[in-house]
C-alpha cells in the first residue's frame, strides 16, 4: 500500500459510494496493513545495506588479496623456475646431459 492516509480516504470513498459507514474494523484493517508493509520496506532497506557493506568489506579483502598476489608473483615465478632448472639439470635435460649425449 502507498501511504496509510491515502488508502483510508480510499477506503472512506468506497464506503460513501456504497451508502454505508466506515466500521473501526476497516479502518484497523488497513493501518495495520499499512504499518506491516512499511515495516517490510524497513526490513528490506536494512537487508539491502546490510549486503552492500558486505560486499564493501569483500572487494576491500580481494583487492588487499590481489595486491599480496602480485607481489609475490615475480619472486614465486623465478624461485620456480630456478627449481625447474635445478631439477632438469640434476636429471641431465639440458647443461650436462646435452654434453654428455
């Protein structure tokens, strides 16, 4: 519903064209519709912030992630490849099994 107030004047027109009185229980009806969807817009509106800062504080942490990321991508990259060497040279790939063979 719009707004409490404008759903009771729609409710007190339809009761005039109908020829009859508003009852209390109408009226009741439609302020507590009201004050529930209002507190369900309330309620989404503090999910929807709750998950924006939640998705805030995530890409804060993966873009913190990221950046450890690339600075250790160098030094692993050339410990790796000096490790790859080390074992190719130790089971004869290059240096000395290509001398020897």
């Amino acid at each position: 519903m719009e707004d409490i107030a404008t759903a009771l004047m729609e409710l007190r027109r339809q009761a005039q064209l109908q020829g009859r009185p508003l009852s209390e229980q109408e009226m009741a009806g439609v302020i507590s519709q009201g004050v529930a969807e209002k507190a369900r817009q309330n309620n989404i509106g503090e999910q929807l912030a709750f998950a924006r800062q939640t998705a805030d504080e995530q890409y804060k942490i993966a873009k913190k992630q990221t950046a450890r990321d690339k600075r250790w991508l160098l030094p692993n990259i050339l410990g790796n490849l000096g490790t790859i060497y080390a074992f190719g040279k130790q089971g004869g790939l290059w240096g000395q099994g290509r001398e020897n063979g």
